[in-house]
C-alpha cells in the first residue's frame, strides 16, 4: 500500500470560529459545546439538526440537502459537523421570518 500525501491540517483556534453574533447562538452553542464538544457524528448530529432517523441524515447526505457542512475524517467512519456551524444553523431556524409565522397561537381560555 502506498503512502499517499495527506491533506494539510488546519487548526481550529478560538480566533477562527466565529463569534456567536446573537445570544441565542451563543446560548445554544455553548450546551452543544458541553454535551457533546467540538465536533458532532452519529446519534448526535442526527439529534441536534433534528433528523427522526439515521436513514434520514443519510437520505440528507445523499441528496446533498444537509444543512450545514458535513465532513469525512480520514480513518474514522461517519460524517462529522462542527459544533458552532449547527448552533448558528438552529439559532437561525428559530428566528427566520417564515419559522415564527407559521406558529399557531390558540387564544386563551375564557375563565
């Protein structure tokens, strides 16, 4: 088996992670930091972009709809994501325009 040249390595620093612009994303992304670190594969990635199975992230992969970047690491199975770019993805979900207009308020209950 030959040797082949590996991609260079580049470090993640905290100067290289974007700041969380808001204090939902900064707030979603320090539980995601604490639970499950830097990078999220498997039953929690699945969990945190909200699939209902495996075989849907797969599907996602498959038809290249995953809503953040999804990556390989060289001798390891599975798809990884980074951390903060999900926790900026779900702050997102929960403040887009079309997201808080389709909530249905039910009006209170007369006492």
């Amino acid at each position: 088996r030959k040797n082949l040249p590996q991609p260079p390595v580049t470090a993640i620093t905290p100067d290289s992670v974007p700041p969380a612009v808001t204090p939902l994303q900064a707030s979603i992304r320090g539980d995601l930091l604490d639970r499950w670190g830097p990078l999220l594969q498997g039953e929690a990635l699945r969990v945190a972009l909200g699939y209902s199975s495996g075989a849907a992230l797969r599907q996602s992969l498959a038809r290249g709809t995953a809503p953040v970047t999804l990556f390989k690491i060289p001798g390891r199975r599975g798809h990884y994501a980074l951390t903060w770019q999900v926790a900026h993805w779900l702050a997102r979900q929960g403040t887009a325009p079309d997201a808080t207009a389709s909530v249905q308020r039910r009006p209170p209950a007369d006492p």
